[in-house]
C-alpha cells in the first residue's frame, strides 16, 4: 500500500465512532475541484505499514475504527490484505470510494471485512467524466451504488458541488436516483491550497440555496446532511 497521509484523529468521519484516516495514494480521476490535490499528484512520500501498525497499537484504547480514504484506495491491489491486518486488530474499518471497482467492493463485503462505506458521486451521469476529469465507465459506477445499497453494512453516498460544475437539477438527479438510501451527504465547496486546479477557480454555494434543496429531497434518505 502507498500510504500518502494521515489524520490521527477524527471526529467527524465515521459517524458515531472516532477514527483515524489513512489516505492512500494515486487516483483514477482527476476532478479538477479535488482537495486532496496533493493525494492524488502523489510525490512519493509513503507511510510504511510498520509505521501504520505501531501507531495502532499505541492508540488502540482512544479509537474505534480506521477509515481507508485517498485518492482511490480500490486501485492498490494490496488493499485487501492491508485492511484483514486492521480487522484482525479489533477495529472497525470505513472505506471511501469513488465506486469504479465494483468487484473489488463485492470482495470486501462478501468476506465482512468493511463495516461502513461511503461513495463519493461525482455528478448525474450524462456528465460524470466531465466532473471527474477522466473517462469514467458508468456501469461500474451504477454497480457499485447497487452494492452498497443492498449491503448489510451501514453506508452513505456524498456529493460535493461548486457552482461551476453542478446545477441544482444535477443535485435533484442525482438523489432521485439514489432515492432511497441510507444516507446522502452534499457537502458544499471549499477552496484551498489543496484544490487539484488550484485556488480561486471553482466557488461554493450560498448555503441557503442548499437548504432549499435538502428541503425537496429530505423525504428521500433516512439521513440526510446539508454540510454548508
């Protein structure tokens, strides 16, 4: 595993639980509003899994699971094995995808080694290679919601919009088709250093334009989160 970052603690990633996030190298997309830039255009630094099991070890009294993030951590063919090591240490473990393996989300269910899964969904999908920066199977994509939906894990699927890329029937879509889920998170732009493209290229939205659309399309998830 190419182990690129990490966040000792988190509050706010797994619900309920606290966490700490391992960001795994590379990614297939390149969405241009990305704020894990530095993830993504990796600069070979690496996280050895010694160093990552130690750290465990140390802190396994204050943290009840581990979230593998990225980049697009279904990539590395060693994820599997890397992630059994983390169960087999009594913790809980979140993954984040983008959902273009969707065999390789299957694999990991059927051996009950994830207990939470959220999938980041780019845009509707008449225009997801255009959000995602990269050509984009969408098949897979509809695979992998398929999957989640029917796991007997707990999972959320999360958009984040800028106004440059999504319009707000973008967002209505994209919820009709999840609808029903879990969980729907739209998580509003936030500029920064990070950002793939660069600062001051893509801008948030007024917060409450967002409520008014949490308020269209609240009836259509058990939870839904407006993050303004």
């Amino acid at each position: 595993m190419y182990i690129a970052g990490h966040e000792k603690t988190s509050f706010i990633d797994y619900p309920d639980k606290i966490c700490t996030m391992y960001f795994v190298a590379s990614c297939n997309f390149r969405c241009p509003y990305c704020h894990n830039g530095h993830i993504v255009a990796w600069d070979g630094k690496n996280i050895d899994e010694e160093e990552v099991f130690s750290f465990l070890k140390k802190r396994k009294p204050f943290i009840d699971a581990v979230c593998i993030s990225g980049g697009e951590p279904t990539l590395h063919k060693d994820l599997h094995g890397f992630i059994k090591k983390i169960k087999e240490r009594g913790f809980l473990v979140k993954l984040d995808t983008n959902g273009t393996h969707p065999r390789v989300l299957a694999a990991l269910l059927d051996e009950k080694l994830l207990d939470y899964i959220a999938m980041d969904i780019k845009a509707p999908f008449h225009k997801y290679g255009l959000v995602a920066g990269a050509k984009v199977d969408i098949e897979d994509i509809k695979a992998s919601i398929n999957i989640i939906r029917h796991s007997n894990i707990d999972y959320e699927f999360r958009t984040t919009v800028c106004k440059e890329l999504h319009t707000k029937e973008d967002i209505l879509e994209i919820a009709a088709y999840i609808n029903p889920s879990k969980r729907y998170s739209i998580q509003n732009f936030k500029d920064g250093d990070t950002v793939l493209a660069g600062t001051n290229q893509f801008h948030p939205y007024d917060p409450g334009i967002l409520e008014g659309i949490g308020k269209e399309i609240e009836g259509y998830f058990e939870k839904l989160k407006i993050q303004k």
